[in-house]
C-alpha cells in the first residue's frame, strides 16, 4: 500500500492514543471494499469510554476529521470502534433510576418513627 492510503489509518491512532490512558493497546486494521474504507479501531475496554465521549461526542468527532482525511485522499473512509465480547453501553451500573432502586435501603428502614 502507498503511503498516502495508509495516512487515514496512521491519523486514526495517533488521534487515539492521545486521548487514552494505554496507547500501547491501541490497534486498528484496515479494509477496502466498494463501500470505501473501513477503519476497525480496538483499544483497551477500560478506555472505551473516552474514545467514544459522552454522547458519543469524541467517536463523532473523530469520524468528522476522518471524513476529511478521507476527502483529501479522494476515499470515503468509516471508522468503526470494536466493543469486546460482553461489553454493552451500561457497564456503568444502569440507568439513574435503576441505580436508585439498587440502593442500599437498610438504614432507613431500620429508623424508628
């Protein structure tokens, strides 16, 4: 491959590996097909979250300077971030209102009114 292809794959990671606490997990494997370029992003699970912002945010960003790396290289270029295998967006403990409902409840049912 020439230099100028592998260019959107190079910017993907160093993008990344700033934004995460272990850039030595940061790998990424390209594909081309009739769709375009499909850049497939896999880091650490534990740096899942700032890569993918809140909301989603940081992922978007990406895509958006990845669309214009693309543009410049005359190539439709995807990124698509791998989520491990049991990994799923509430990894966190759930909603606020299941969070609630979990609550340690015992103290307050031990009061005397």
């Amino acid at each position: 491959m020439a230099k100028e292809e592998m260019m959107d794959q190079e910017f993907v990671e160093y993008v990344v590996r700033a934004l995460v606490d272990r850039p030595e997990d940061v790998k990424s494997d390209r594909t081309v097909d009739e769709m375009g370029v499909l850049i497939t992003l896999k880091v650490n699970p534990a740096d899942l979250g700032q890569v993918i912002g809140r909301q989603g945010q940081t992922a978007k960003a990406i895509r958006t300077l990845l669309r214009v790396v693309g543009a410049k290289n005359h190539a439709r270029v995807n990124l698509k971030i791998h989520e491990p295998d049991g990994f799923h967006k509430g990894n966190r403990g759930g909603s606020r209102e299941e969070r609630h409902e979990e609550a340690d409840t015992s103290a307050v049912d031990d009061l005397k009114i």
